[in-house]
C-alpha cells in the first residue's frame, strides 16, 4: 500500500512538473498579451461612459445610437467613400471590430482624452468593451490599426506604441504591405506623399521662433524636412533635438508634398526614432531670427 501511494504521488509530482515546463514553454514562445486589461488610463468606473454602438464606419471610427460620431484615436485603413478607394486591410478592420462589438451587444464604455473633438467634430475616445479590451490596442495588435498622434490626447501612446511595434515585429496586416516598409529618404521618389516610414541622416537643424526643421540627407534638390511646430514643443522638454545632428533616424508621420517642399510634421518624440549614436564634435546647428511658415 505504501509502494502505490509513493508511486501516486511521485506520478502527480511528474505530471505538475509536466504541466508547469509545458506551460513555460508556451508563455516563453508565445507570451499571453495584455489587452483586456492593458492601456487603462485609470481604474476609475466613473470616469467611463457606457454608450451602443448603432453603426461601425470603419475600424477606427463608431456611430452611437444618441448620433455621436467616435474616433477612435487610432488610424485605420481607409473603407471607400466618396473619392477615396479602398485601401489594403480596411474591410478587413472593419469586420473584426463588428464581430468584436456583437460580441457585447455593441455595448462599449468611452474614457475621453484632454481634447474631445478632432477637426471635423468627431468626439476623440479611448473605447473599451465591457470586459475591459481597449479597442485601439486591440487593432494594433493585430496589425489593422497604426498609432495616430492627437495632441494633447497622448496619456496611452506609451501603450499603443508599444502595441504597433509589437506587430510590426512580427509582420502582422498592414505591417506586410509595401507601401508601409521602411524607405531610405536619400532614395525616396520626389511623388512619394501620405503616412510614410522614413529611414535617413539628419544634415541640418535649424531653429526657428515658431519651430524648428530639421532636414534629412537626400539626393533631392528638394530636401524633406522634419518639422516641429511651437505649439508642440512641450513634448519635446526631455528631447534634445540638437543632438540628432549626423544621427541616423527612422521617422513615422504624414509626408506633405509640395511643390517646392516635403514636409512630415512631428507632434510628438514617439514619432522618431534614433538608430545611430555618434558622437558629435562640430554640430550643424542654425539659429534663424525668421519664422518659418
């Protein structure tokens, strides 16, 4: 009798050990994410509303049954309308957000930002499911979604940033398309425009009263320019943009092309990111006492 209790419990002791190195190995090659509690601004119930959902436009953008528009502070590919076509993943986006709202009854909570309105009167929200998946983070995830800057709403771009990268790594949806590769400025073709990925050198920094424009290396006689406005410099307190002379860059924005500039505008240090670390001995710097446009 003591002989099968000993070999009870060393075959239990075996088969825990079994499930605990198994259950190892499945964390370790596929690490459980984050989503369902992750990028919570706070734990506060009051500061959520709860609202339905009527109608989904796209993957980032919601119609509620009291005639609210919400943008999710996220950007997603593009659905057709009116002249815009239909991008690559957009259908796609699309239906996963409306399978996972049917999910809840297409009942979601709404936690506001600093700023509750964009330009075109769309209320700004971080949006959760009852269970408590942020949304956005949720798309990003997946690699349908790209993080999308809206000053001064940027308490969770930590969070979503974080979430992008993470597919970007692995080459999820969007992140496989050509179009969203990383391109060498120095080779970038003078028609190129739109959300871009930028790989290059920063030649120039020239400081303006109303901004500061930093220039990228480029065979071009139309240099792009890296440009951060006065209003925003406030999240620039802790970047030294002074010490990005000769250094190696990879830059996400909107890429403006005129005819006799190409411009990306910068809201915010989460959009850059340094590759090289030389060490700087004769800075180019420029002081001008004229404002930029």
């Amino acid at each position: 009798m003591r002989r099968f209790l000993a070999k009870l419990a060393f075959n239990k002791k075996t088969l825990f050990m079994g499930v605990f190195f198994v259950s190892a190995l499945v964390s370790f090659f596929y690490p459980v994410t984050t989503t369902a509690a992750g990028c919570s601004a706070d734990n506060n119930p009051s500061q959520l509303e709860s609202v339905t959902v009527k109608w989904v436009y796209d993957g980032d953008t919601l119609l509620l049954t009291d005639k609210r528009k919400i943008r999710l502070i996220v950007d997603t590919p593009e659905v057709k309308h009116h002249k815009q076509k239909r991008q690559a993943y957009a259908a796609k986006a699309r239906e996963a957000l409306r399978v996972l709202l049917k999910k809840s009854h297409y009942r979601v909570n709404l936690r506001y930002g600093a700023e509750r309105k964009d330009r075109y009167s769309r209320t700004l929200a971080h949006v959760y499911t009852p269970s408590g998946i942020n949304i956005a983070n949720w798309l990003l995830e997946k690699g349908l979604a790209s993080t999308m800057i809206f000053p001064p709403n940027i308490k969770l771009a930590h969070c979503y940033k974080q979430a992008e990268g993470q597919a970007q790594q692995h080459v999820l949806g969007i992140w496989r398309l050509k179009r969203n590769k990383i391109k060498a400025a120095a080779n970038l073709s003078g028609r190129a425009k739109g959300h871009i990925r930028l790989k290059g050198r920063i030649k120039k920094v020239i400081h303006h009263k109303k901004s500061i424009i930093m220039e990228l290396d480029s065979h071009s006689k139309r240099p792009i320019q890296i440009k951060i406005k006065k209003k925003h410099f406030r999240y620039f307190k802790h970047f030294d943009t002074d010490k990005l002379w000769d250094k190696t860059i990879i830059i996400s924005g909107y890429l403006k092309n005129k005819r006799y500039k190409r411009t990306i505008s910068l809201k915010h240090p989460f959009q850059i990111r340094v590759l090289s670390h030389k060490k700087i001995e004769k800075p180019t710097i420029i002081w001008s006492s004229h404002n930029a446009d």
